[in-house]
C-alpha cells in the first residue's frame, strides 16, 4: 500500500484564505468530501458522521448521549434533574461538533445549501444540550461561544435557498430575525462588548445592505419612486397620474 498523497498535493494548490473543496465518490460508493489544507487534506463523509464512525452503533455520539438520557428517564420516573454530562463527555461532544462544523463550510462552498442547514441545526441541538446538562457552566461555555457563528452559517444557507427563489423578502426577513437571536444571545450571556465587534453581525449586517439593494422593487414602491421623481421635475401631470395609480392600486 502506498502511504504517500504528494501526488495528489502537487496537482492541487492550497490557496491560504481560500476554501479549497471538492466533493467525489469513494469507492465504497459513498460521497466524500476533501478539503485543502496548507500540510495537506481532510477527507470525510458527505452524510453520517463525518468520520463514518458509528460510535457505541449510534449515527453519532451526540445520539449516544440523547439515547442514555433517554434510558434515565425510563429509570427515574420521566425526570432527568440528575442527568449530567462530565468534563469529558462535554469534550467528546465538542470535538465532533468541530467535525460536522469543517463539513458544513465546505458544504457552503459547494453550495450545498441543504447540507449546510442540516449540519448547522445538528450542532445546535448538540450546543442545547450540553447547555442544559453540562455539569458547570464553564464546560457548557466553550461550545456556545461559537453559537454566533453557527447562527450566522445557518442563516447564509437559509437565505442562499430563498435567493433561488428570488424570494427577497424572505432573505431579509431570516437575516433581521438571524441579527435579533445573535444580539440576545450575548445580551442572555452578559457579551455586551460583543455586539458592537461581534463579526457574525457586522457580516450579516453587510449581507443585509447588499440585499435590500438588490431587492426589486414592489409596484407600491416603484409607483412611490415615479411620484417622487414627477415632484421633483416639476411634472404635475404626471405625478397626478401617479397618485391616481397609488390609490387604486390601494383598493385593490
């Protein structure tokens, strides 16, 4: 067996700063995933756990954890006050987040959109729960300090798969409601400082410019802009034709 991948380095160039992906078929048949890296690669599953590990026969360790809760509920009469995740089981969790979280960028790049969203709920339902059963906050912290990040990559794949349907309004919409869940969540968590040099926000902020630039126009809004524009030169005629316009496009 050779060992050595510098045949595949050579004919692929890392490019620093750059997301450098492809996705391919393995020869197990299942679709895999590379990406570049300045000393090499990482390759991993498209679907399941990344890695393609099944720990303890679950589909991920998250699930393993969700299935012993599961077991001490039936055990203690349906309540879980005494269900705790130890130091290392919060750390387990969060070094396989970190997989699912290099799956789902290189799922952005490929424009994977529905992968991205996938991947990206998966994690907040692993950040949620070590929040609520981690033994102390600090454990719990060092997963949700990433939230925001992971808010605004969900949001981005939520917004990508409205923006194929020229759905404008709906892209606005996830991306004010995507700031508002960013801002609490460092106001719950005390981060004030963090909402003025928070970088998730200031790039959905810039997302959200960029957007409302591109936004067509509406009739309403296009009839508001001729109205104005007849005002301003003067042509009263033609802004009473516009204001005729407005009114019946208001009774209709």
């Amino acid at each position: 067996m050779n060992f050595d991948i510098s045949h595949i380095l050579e004919h692929w160039d890392y490019e620093p700063g750059q997301v450098v992906v492809r996705k391919f078929k393995g020869k197990d048949g299942q679709e895999k995933i590379q990406l570049r890296v300045d000393l090499g690669l990482l390759q991993m599953n498209a679907t399941g756990r990344p890695d393609g590990k099944r720990p303890f026969g679950q589909q991920s360790l998250l699930d393993h954890y969700i299935s012993q809760l599961e077991k001490y509920r039936e055990a203690n009469n349906g309540e879980d006050e005494n269900f705790l995740l130890k130091g290392e089981d919060c750390s387990k969790l969060q070094q396989e987040a970190i997989q699912y979280h290099h799956r789902y960028i290189c799922l952005f790049q490929l424009e994977d959109y529905e992968g991205v969203i996938r991947d990206t709920e998966r994690n907040i339902e692993a950040f949620d729960f070590v929040q609520h059963y981690s033994e102390s906050d600090e454990m719990a912290w060092a997963l949700q300090q990433f939230r925001p990040q992971l808010l605004m990559m969900r949001i981005r794949a939520r917004g990508a798969v409205a923006l194929r349907d020229n759905d404008y309004a709906k892209v606005i919409q996830l991306i004010e409601e995507g700031l508002d869940e960013i801002r609490n969540f460092y106001r719950e968590h005390s981060r004030h400082e963090l909402l003025e040099q928070s970088g998730e926000i200031q790039s959905l902020e810039i997302w959200l410019q960029e957007i409302s630039a591109k936004r067509p126009l509406t009739e309403r809004e296009k009839l508001e802009s001729a109205l104005d524009e007849a005002v301003k030169a003067e042509n009263y005629e033609k802004a009473a034709q516009v204001r005729d316009a407005l009114r019946n496009l208001k009774t209709t």
